[in-house]
C-alpha cells in the first residue's frame, strides 16, 4: 500500500507510531502480570495516549465522514446507555462504563494511526515475538510446564486468547508467508493443548484448519485430515490421556458459563434491556466477582441494547468489507470471547482486534 500522507511517511513519525503501540500493549501486559491492583492507572494511561493520537487524528485531517459518524454514534453509546444499569429491584448510575469506553476509543485511535501509516504488518511481528520471548523466559525461569499464573490475577485462558489473536493477525496481514503462518499456528494449538483451555483448542483448530482449506487449498487439507486420523487410530491411548488432561473430560462442552447466561436472561426487563443489567444483582455471576465469562454479556450489562446494535452493525460493516477467508477469521476471534470478557473492553485484545479490523477492511476482497 502506499501511503499518500507524507507525514506518514517519515521514518520518525512511523517509529513513534509504533513506540505508542508497543508500549501501550506492554504497559496493560506487565500490569497485568505482577501489578493487578494498579490496572486501572495502566488504563488511565492507555487513555492519554489515546488523547494524543485522536489529536493527530483530527489535526492530520486524516478523519473520514464515516469514521467521524461512527465516532458520534460510539459516544452517544457510551454516555446515554453506558451510565444506567438496572437491576430488578432499582437503577444504577455507574462511571465504570464510561471509564472503560473512553479506554477504547483511545485504543481505537491508536490503532487507527498504526493502520494510517500502514504499519499492522510491523505491529503485528513485534508484539507476537516479543510475547513468544516473554512466554518463554517464563517456562524457562520457572521450569513448569503449565504457566497457570503467568498473568496474576487472571486465567490462563488470557494468556492463549493473547496468542489466538496475535496469530489470526499474522494471518490477515501475512497470509503469504504459509510456512511461517502454520508454524505460528501449530504452536498455538500446542499451547492450548497445554494449557488445557477448552474453547481455545477449539478455536486453534478452527483457524489452523481455515488456513490450510483457504491458503493450502483442499488437497493439503484432506492430507491433513487423512494423517490425523491416522494418527489417532494409531495413537487411541494416547488420545485417551490427552483427553482426560484437558477439561472436556470432566466438564465436556458443559460449565458454569450457561448457568450465569440462563440467569442473565431471567433477570432482563424492560428498563434492563435498553440499558444493561447490573451484573451484581445476578446471583451466580456475583458469585465470580460480576464476572459473566461472556464478553457479549458484559458489553450488554455496560451499554444494554443501544450497545448491542451498535456492535452488530459493525459486525456488518466489517463482512461487507471483508473477503470471506477475512471475515471467517475475524468470526472465530468473536467465538473465542463469547467464552470470556478478554475483550470490548480488553487491556490485552482489543488493540490486536482494532488492528485486524482495520487491516481486513482496507485490503481487497477479491485477494483471497
């Protein structure tokens, strides 16, 4: 692609660029690591970085029309539906909502300056080698084969959701780069493997499997299918203690998790639908700290149906967009946060999503 903007095409300009964007990730990374309890001044300054690159944004005149009407929508999101919640006794006016939509606006403008200077590809390298480092160190460091507290106040789930999305970036900005591509994506199911997450091995599969069908072509991929069951047929005690390490074998494809989302739907009202639900008045998800599991469910909890179809509609936009390998991808990341609230507001994932949005939206659809 070339850049029409000259300032962008300043060697200086693209290096702070890419600086914001680097230590804006890294920033919420090591918080998240060893300072949980300072998250929220991470964000705080995520949001001033913010406030920087949307000044670059506007002051560049690099804003479109329709950037601009997306911009307004979004606000009026987030101060009209994000400051009422309701429960089923009384409405609740929170700040909470609006703190964490003004932190994704400003990672969305910085993603949107990443993507002006057409720098997702550089991006995109550095932050998932520099995680594959830091993953590493740590094994190493800590001789364990399983780094279930790599992040200290979160999951493992984070850290392979880290890796699912950093990986379907390489795919959407790389996808040329095969050999490289399906080694990324081999790790990545291994990691999964190991860290015995069920929706993410599920979701590794998925992307590894939609590589090999759309870029490998189906020859590669019957190929792939014939030695895997191979291998299985081959390989059944094996396959027994890989599935009794993990936990399909004692929750299955059944958890929690559908629990909180039946009671979540029981305690919805009028008031509550429009305007989100007070997490804290839903029993079972009071239980794990307001925690839904659900990025879907949250975002309606802050932002309630106004919320809702407003991201629906970007959903749209992005398929309308996108070529099909593209879109096919960018569902599988959504798949993979429903089971989660890594995302929308996400420290970690919204910046890697931001950015293959971006890098979806301005290649061509017939590319693939």
């Amino acid at each position: 692609m070339i850049i029409s903007d000259r300032r962008f095409r300043s060697r200086t300009i693209q290096g702070i660029i890419i600086a914001f964007a680097i230590s804006s990730f890294f920033l919420q990374y090591f918080v998240l690591r060893f300072f949980e309890t300072q998250k929220l001044v991470a964000m705080g300054g995520q949001i001033a970085v913010g406030l920087v690159c949307f000044f670059c944004w506007f002051s560049w005149k690099n804003i479109k029309y329709k950037e601009l009407l997306f911009l307004l929508f979004f606000l009026i999101v987030i101060f009209f539906a994000g400051s009422f919640s309701f429960s089923s006794s009384d409405m609740k006016i929170s700040s909470g909502p609006l703190f964490l939509g003004a932190f994704m606006l400003s990672t969305l403008a910085l993603a949107r300056l990443v993507s002006l200077a057409d720098l997702e590809k550089t991006t995109f390298f550095i932050l998932y080698f520099l995680n594959l480092l830091f993953y590493f160190k740590f094994i190493l460091d800590n001789r364990v084969g399983l780094p279930v507290n790599f992040f200290e106040a979160s999951s493992y789930n984070l850290l392979s959701s880290i890796f699912i999305f950093l990986t379907a970036g390489l795919m959407v900005v790389v996808p040329h780069r095969k050999g490289l591509i399906i080694l990324a994506l081999l790790f990545l199911v291994f990691l999964c493997f190991s860290l015995h997450a069920r929706a993410s091995i599920s979701v590794s599969i998925a992307l590894l499997l939609w590589f090999l069908i759309f870029r490998l072509k189906l020859f590669y991929f019957f190929a792939l299918v014939l030695g895997f069951s191979f291998f299985i047929l081959t390989n059944l005690d094996f396959m027994e203690t890989v599935f009794q390490l993990t936990k399909f074998a004692d929750k299955g494809l059944d958890s929690p998790r559908w629990i909180m989302l039946n009671n979540y739907f029981a305690s919805i009202s009028v008031q509550s639908l429009l305007f989100g639900v007070d997490l804290s008045s839903v029993d079972v998800i009071k239980d794990y700290n307001d925690n839904p599991h659900n990025f879907l469910v949250r975002f309606h909890s802050y932002y309630g149906l106004f919320g809702l179809i407003f991201f629906i509609a970007c959903v749209i936009y992005v398929f309308i967009k996108s070529s099909f390998y593209n879109f096919g991808i960018f569902c599988l990341l959504l798949v993979r946060s429903v089971t989660d609230i890594g995302l929308l507001p996400g420290p970690l994932l919204d910046l890697p999503l931001f950015l293959i949005v971006f890098a979806i939206t301005k290649s061509s659809k017939s590319e693939f």
